[in-house]
C-alpha cells in the first residue's frame, strides 16, 4: 500500500462559510491541502461544516468577526503553536445601497465598509502573518472594481474606494516584505454570481474559483505583491 504523507500544505483561510470561500476550501482540500476556515460566531451551520463533516482530517472551523479586534487577537492565541503555507482572507462584504453616488452614503455605511473591506482584512494581515513560514503564501481577496486606472464607469463607489484602500494598504505592508522571500497577492476573482455579486454575475463559482486556487499555487515561490485576476492577469492598480 502506498505510504500516507506526513506533511500535507496548509491553508488559513478567512471567511469560509459560503460563496467563493468555501469553494477556495473545497478546492484546496481537493487539491490535498488542510484547512483552517474561519466563520463568524452564531452563524449556524454552513457550508464549511458540511464540508467538514465529510473531510474532518482536512478541514477545521474557526470562529472569526475580523470587524473585532479581539476576536482577532484571539485566533492569533489559539494557533500560536501552527503554522501554515498559506493565508488567504476572503472576508468582505458591499454597503446596503451599491448604486449610492460616494456623496449619499452614510458615514456610517462608510465606515462600516471601510472596516470590513479595509482595516479588518488588514488587521488579520498584520496579525497573523507570523503563523505563516517565512516563504509562505499571504493573499486577500480583492476586486477588479479595486482598479483605479480601469475605473471608466463608476458606480459602486464606496465598494470600489473600500477594495482600492485595501490594495494600497497591502502595497504598504508589501514595501515592509521586500527583502523577504514571502508571496504576496491581491486577487480579482471576476465577477461571481454570488449573494454578493448578484445573479447577472458573468462568471459561475465553478468557473472562477478553480482559476484562483491556479493562481495563488502558481504564486508560491514567486516573491512579492502581484494583483491578479483568477486567470494569472495581471491588474492595472
């Protein structure tokens, strides 16, 4: 009988419980890594769990709010023994109105995407990026809409200007990075029919998420921030 490996990869995995990140998790267990996936407390059962339930040597479930810091600092306690090839944080969400000209929105709808879009993300970034080994993998889920050179339509604007301050922000923390050997990606799946890509989405889950698992593996060895689309392309900033 063939042997069983000792050391499979690993995957942190932030903001797991349904659409694309818990596609990313299938695919990675698929593909014979383990998972670590995140969902936030009093969520239910998702889509994780199922996945879970039938890969339990595969995947783990976290509980995770990156919009609060202790919960943050909190995972960081409980994984201070592990360590993992890769994290990747998915987590993100839109504002109640996406059609809202940047002067209509609430500040709070402000600052609420900002938190989420922006500062958690990054906060779980520069949190946690000691649990991943010194040539791992450190990727957040952007959005082509995150361009500026190609924004020539507008609207969605306060999404667009959250996913825009996330990759310069990411841009800083690469500038930080630039003697290390770490990967670092922004990644633009494409436009998804999920609950927040809307059913005119031009791309399936199936059709995007694969393509991004290619990418973020075909990343690992390649040091420095890159901002790729879920087919390797490259995306203006």
């Amino acid at each position: 009988m063939p042997e069983t490996p000792t050391h499979l990869p690993s995957l942190l995995l932030i903001g797991a419980s349904r659409g694309l990140g818990h596609a990313m998790a299938a695919e990675f267990v698929h593909r014979g890594w383990r998972v670590v996936g995140t969902v936030r407390a009093g969520s239910g059962r998702t889509l994780l769990h199922d996945l879970a339930e039938a890969h339990p040597d595969c995947v783990e479930i976290e509980t995770l709010d990156i919009t609060r810091c202790e919960q943050i600092s909190a995972l960081l306690e409980r994984l201070r023994d592990r360590t993992f090839d890769m994290l990747f944080v998915n987590a993100g969400t839109t504002n109640p109105d996406p059609t809202q000209h940047i002067g209509e929105v609430s500040t709070q709808d402000f600052v609420d995407l900002m938190i989420t879009n922006a500062l958690g993300p990054m906060r779980v970034v520069e949190r946690l990026c000691d649990r991943v080994r010194a040539a791992g993998l450190i990727g957040v889920m952007s959005s082509g809409q995150g361009s500026i050179s190609d924004n020539e339509s507008g609207q969605r604007e306060l999404y667009r200007g959250s996913k825009a301050a996330l990759n310069q922000f990411m841009r800083s923390f690469a500038a930080r990075q630039v003697h290390t050997p770490r990967p670092m990606a922004l990644i633009a799946p494409g436009w998804v029919r999920t609950e927040l890509g809307g059913p005119q989405g031009r791309l399936s889950i199936e059709e995007s998420v694969p393509g991004v698992v290619n990418v973020l593996l075909d990343k690992l060895g390649r040091p420095g921030l890159e901002y790729l689309d879920y087919l390797g392309r490259t995306v203006r900033w």
